[in-house]
C-alpha cells in the first residue's frame, strides 16, 4: 500500500487489506481508491441538491424552528460580543433566558461560519449541513472498518441517502457524522495491537467532536470508550488517550451549560422530554408508526429488520448492532415525550439500517458469485439511480411539502416587515408551537394569538399576523386569505383589523 493510502486508511478507518483484497482481483490499492472516489462522488452529488437551501429563509417546520435559534444565536453574538451574549446562547427576543441546554458545537461552528462574507442565512445553515454531509464519509468508514467489502458499503450508504429521513433531516442529525467517525476510528483500534499515530489521533478529534456535539454524542461515546476497553482488554496508551479526549469534550460541554443556563433547567427538559405529555403506548406506537411512513420508504421499513437480523448473526458487525440498537432504543422509549413531539427523534435507528444493510448485501454478493465486471458496475448504477431519485426528492411533492414549503413563510415575512410600533411578532395556526424563526425576522417575541388578544385594546389595528390558512384555528374563515395584505402559499401577512372583522368567535 502506498504512503498515500496509508494515510486515507489511518484517518478514515479503511478495512484491513484482506478485506480490501477481496473486493477485486487489482488489490487493496485500486480498489481502496476508487471506492473512496464513489465515497466522494455520492457526497457531491447529495450536496449539489442541498445547494439551494443554503439561502433558503427559515420555515414554519422543524428545521426553521431549530435552525432559526442559532440565527438567533448568531446575531445576538455579533451584536453583543461572547460576553454579552451568554457566550453565544442569547436567543432574545424570542425568550429573555439564554439556550444552552446542548453541548456547544454547533454555537462555535456557527460563530465561525458567521465570519463569512455577507450577512445572509447560508452563514447559519451551512454547519448542520457540512455536518450532514460528514455522515456519508464517516458512514463508509465504519462499514469498511467492520470489513464490509466496497460494493456492500456504497449501497448501504446510498440507500440510507435515499430516504425521506435522511435528506430533508440530517441537518438536524448533528451528531450522526462524529458518531460514525468515531465508531469507525474504535472499530479499528479495538484489533489494532500497535495502531498508528494518526488512526489515533484521527479517533481522539471524533471522540471530541462526538462529545461536543449532543447529548446522545457523549452518551454514544462513552458506551464505545467502554467496548474499546473491553476489546483492547488493559487501559493503554491509547484507551488513555481517548478516554482523556472524551472527558475534555464533556467538561466544556458541561462548563458551558452548567455555566451559562445552570443544571436545574436542563434537569426540566431531561424530565419532560421523558416523562411529559398524556399520551398512552398505544398512541405513541401509531404516531411512531406514522413518523417512519412519512420519512422512510416502504423498502426501507422492509430492509430494516432483515438487515439488523443479518447484522445480529455476523460476527464481525454483532457487537456495534447491539450497541446501536441498545442505544435507539432507549433514546427512543426513554425519552419517549421527545420522540412522540418530534418526527426526527428516532435518527439513530439510521445507524441500525446502515451496518444491517452493508451486511445484507455484503453476504448477498459473498454467496452468489458475480463476475467482476458487474462487481464494478454496481457502485456506477447505484450512484446513478441515487441521483435520479434525489431530483425526484428535490423536485417532487416530498421536497414542496417538507422543504420549500415551509421556507415560504420565512421568505414572506423576511420581507415584509411589521409596523415599527408592533409589539410581538403574531402568528396563527404555526405548525409548530415555538416560531423562533419569526422572532429572527421581525426582532420581535413571537407569540400565538388568541381571540382575546386579537380584540385587546392594546393590539394596534395596523399590526400584521401571519396566517397558516392550511392549519387556521376555527374561529377563523377560510375566506380571511381574501383580505390578506400579502400571501404566498398557505401563508397570508393580515392586519388585525381585517382579522378582527371576519372572525368567527368560538
């Protein structure tokens, strides 16, 4: 192997050369190459479809409502310098107390791309995605760290790639990336006697992304600390070097929440996410049910437990399919009020289906013999057919429902301002409870408004409220798009004295 290839298989945890050498009779060398070449084709092409949502306004959904906190965030930070802004987690006006229930990386890769020229959302969208995009490399990685031949790992990557999860949500899977790298990086040094200094320190940086990124990071990493240990079988140089990175990354992560928000409301939303909300196991089983029809297809529901089984069975994937399995599901029945509110809770079962399908299809192609040729065919058509459905996902009902329709009330309000005396940024029929992305717009504290503040002698009759006419409430007619003062979609700008004269008084 060349020092070029050397130092590729040390940095993203390339298979050992036996499994290399069976993917064709060229050798490891070609074969490692052009598979990392597939690798870097399959993430180009999944960014070229994520490039017009880089300047994309922040929507009435998951993604704005997230995303649109760290704008605020950012502005806050710019305006009011690290002190001033509760070292980046001022999120005024939305709310008057700081955010900083997560670890902080996000906040710091968002200071840093807020450096960029310009003063535009791309500043705040680009992170999550570049994070999203880490997944796929970090994704192939791993499945060749567990000795996944390379046409088993370029099809589990592009069917993960080729949901409705993957592609509208990774933004929101900040963790996914730095878990996989990680895990690919402990793969590797758990049978590695003597592992090089770079597969190392490549596995220390994950350790420290994973650990600053999410809560489900430092648990993930510290459940695969463990299995390194118990894979090396002594704490060497290396299980200590690890380790420390590890602890590293937890301290700042709870310095900075410690420091900023103090642990009494973290210990508020830990005990919300878990025990909030009256719904019975039955309802939260139909509305699981219901997220994975909507983000995942039917082949995938299918693949799924096919997959995990055939994982289960292999050796060589068994011990990480029990901690990803161990670990979706407790994220999920744990913090049973987060899955049951929020439709991309349950992402790490993405990692289940990814080891299960590399597995799947490596076995597959291990008992039926194919001549090399179609050996090299399969990643070509893969990569091909992936980019078909992709622009199907961009361009069809799926990307209008999720993505671009959405955005359009961020783009209606971003330019339309409110009256300067307006108090609050109102809004009716949100689909989502916490418009953030309204307060990063209008600079005003975003709030529901009610029959009883439409008629309040305080609410100015000039104010606009923005209006879901597809999610209004009843007492308000469908014919109030007739009167709006701008609409774009289901979306309708309102003044509250046309409001106020067709509503329908519950």
């Amino acid at each position: 192997m060349t020092s070029a290839d050397t130092t590729t298989a040390d940095l993203v945890g390339t298979a050992p050369a036996a499994a290399g050498a069976a993917d064709s009779p060229a050798g490891p060398d070609r074969t490692g190459r052009h598979g990392w070449y597939a690798v870097g084709a399959l993430t180009g092409l999944v960014a070229l479809t994520w490039l017009p949502r880089l300047d994309a306004a922040f929507g009435d959904d998951h993604l704005g409502r997230i995303i649109g906190r760290y704008a605020l965030h950012l502005r806050n930070l710019q305006e009011q310098g690290l002190v001033g802004s509760h070292f980046g987690a001022d999120w005024a006006p939305y709310a008057s107390t700081p955010y900083a229930h997560h670890p902080p990386l996000l906040n710091l890769l968002t200071a840093l791309t807020g450096l960029l020229p310009g003063d535009g959302e791309y500043q705040v969208w680009l992170p999550p995605y570049l994070l999203a995009l880490l997944i796929i490399p970090a994704g192939a990685a791993l499945l060749r760290g567990l000795g996944i031949r390379w046409t088993g790992t370029l099809l589990a990557l592009c069917l993960t790639v080729a949901t409705t999860f993957y592609w509208v949500y990774s933004p929101l899977m900040i963790d996914l990336g730095p878990v996989l790298a990680l895990s690919a990086g402990i793969v590797r040094l758990r049978r590695q006697p003597d592992p090089s200094r770079r597969l190392v320190a490549a596995t220390c940086v994950a350790a420290l992304l994973s650990t600053l990124v999410s809560w489900p990071g430092i648990a993930l990493a510290g459940v695969l600390g463990i299995w390194l240990v118990l894979g090396r079988r002594r704490l060497d140089r290396t299980v200590l070097l690890v380790g420390a990175t590890m602890l590293v990354g937890v301290a700042v992560s709870l310095a900075f929440v410690v420091g900023v928000t103090g642990l009494t409301l973290l210990g508020g939303q830990a005990e919300l996410r878990s025990s909030g909300g009256g719904f019975t196991v039955r309802q939260f089983l139909r509305r699981q049910w219901q997220y994975a029809r909507d983000l995942l297809p039917v082949w995938y529901l299918l693949l799924l437990p096919l997959g995990g089984l055939a994982a289960m069975l292999d050796r060589r994937t068994r011990g990480y399919l029990v901690i990803a399995a161990g670990f979706t599901a407790g994220w999920v029945l744990g913090l049973s009020h987060g899955a049951f509110v929020h439709s991309y809770w349950s992402y790490p079962v993405l990692l289940v289906g990814l080891v299960g399908a590399g597995v799947l299809v490596d076995r597959l192609g291990t008992e039926f013999t194919t001549p090399v040729a179609t050996r090299r065919a399969v990643p070509v058509v893969a990569v091909a057919g992936l980019g078909a459905y992709l622009g199907l996902l961009v361009l069809g009902p799926v990307g209008d429902r999720l993505v671009t329709g959405p955005a359009r009330a961020g783009r209606l309000v971003a330019e339309h301002r409110p009256p300067a005396e307006q108090r609050f940024a109102w809004v009716v029929g949100s689909g989502l409870n916490s418009p953030r992305w309204l307060a990063y717009y209008w600079n005003r504290p975003a709030r529901l408004l009610t029959v009883e503040e439409l008629t309040a002698p305080t609410t100015r009759t000039d104010e606009l409220v923005l209006v879901n006419l597809d999610n209004r409430p009843n007492w308000i007619p469908d014919s109030v798009g007739a009167v709006a003062v701008v609409r774009d979609g289901p979306y309708a700008l309102v003044a509250v004295a046309a409001l106020r004269a067709s509503v329908v008084r519950p």
